[in-house]
C-alpha cells in the first residue's frame, strides 16, 4: 500500500532505523551508529576531560553503555542527543573519580564559526594570516578557559548544532538555563579575546 501524500518513510540509514535494527540484534547496524558518531562523542569528551587517552577510553564506554542502554531508548530524543548524555555523565564520573584535569588544546573548529564573527578577508596576506592563527590559538584558550558546563554547553550548540532544549536533555537543565551558558560562554570568550585585543 502506497504511503499518503506528504508522508515521509524512514530512510534505511537513518539514526531511528539503525536503533532499531540495532535493538533487534543487527550488530552491524550499530557499527554504523559508531562510525556516525564517534568523531562527534570523541571531540566533545576530549573538551571535558582534556586527554586523549582518557577522552578514546570514555568515548568506547559510552557506546559500550548505549548499545547496552538500547532497550531502554525509547526515541524520545535523537539517538546522538541520548548518547552525548551518556558520554556526559561519564565524564562528571571521572572527574569525581579523579579530579578535574585541563589541558590547552587546539580547537578544529574555526574561531569565526564558533563566536560568530567573521575574518576579515577570504583570502588574507601574510599579516592577515598571523592574526587569524592568533585569533585561533586565543579563541581556543579562551574555550577551554571555561568551566566545563558552559563549555560544553557551548560545544554542544555551536559544534554540534543540538538546539536549547536538547543542549539542556543533555546537561540535565532547563531549555532556557541552556540558553543562558550558551550566551554566557559566548560572552566569556569574546571578552576575553577583545583583553587580547582581537576586534571582535
């Protein structure tokens, strides 16, 4: 029987799909679930916790918990926004367990894309380039100078796209104090870039 005008099937390689061939015991499905979204889980965690070694082990405990959590996923949220969940009260477990450790790392996402701001010119002379990997190395200190819930609030909006409401199924938090790290973040960061004296 033909699907009613303007409705949609699920695609057979969709977040929802793969849950449930997942679920179902198709191991495979989930294979591609983690190759969807390992690089997503890994980068974020790696903002948290600030070690790599750490970050790969808590990243493979994540989807270890969500392939053993599918049963109770019951789609209320999407899949990456349940998994970024897990991962997130993994990391509030090792820094109980172990303290909280930084590091300064660079960032791979363009400052301009996260603060909003854009460079000066596509194609920028020597000058232009220095201060764009300036503004790059400052933008990334002063992302990581945050405390880690607005930072990963930030991260969870500007990086991953995820709107308040989800940024805040995430963290455990209303929508609209979601809304209020973001903009506090934001802030934070370019307060401290403009210290530096970057025109932002």
């Amino acid at each position: 029987m033909d699907s009613p005008p303007g409705a949609s099937s699920p695609r057979p390689d969709d977040d929802s799909t793969l849950v449930r061939r997942a679920r179902e015991g198709d191991l495979g499905a989930f294979d591609l679930l983690v190759l969807r979204h390992q690089d997503s889980v890994f980068g974020l965690v790696s903002r948290w916790v600030g070690e790599t070694e750490a970050a790969r082990e808590l990243t493979q405990d994540a989807f270890l918990r969500a392939w053993r959590g599918l049963a109770v996923f019951r789609g209320e949220a999407r899949f990456s926004t349940w998994l970024f969940r897990i991962a997130w009260n993994l990391c509030l477990d090792h820094r109980g367990s172990s303290g909280e450790r930084r590091r300064r790392v660079e960032t791979s996402i363009e400052a301009e894309e996260m603060a909003g701001r854009a460079v000066v010119s596509a194609e920028p002379g020597p000058d232009g380039r220095l201060e764009e990997k300036e503004l790059s190395h400052a933008f990334a200190r002063a992302l990581d100078g945050l405390d880690p819930a607005h930072r990963t609030a930030f991260l969870l909006r500007h990086q991953e796209g995820l709107g308040p409401a989800e940024i805040g199924s995430v963290l455990g938090i209303s929508a609209a104090n979601a809304k209020v790290r973001v903009h506090r973040a934001r802030e934070s960061i370019l307060a401290s870039l403009r210290r530096l004296g970057h025109d932002v």
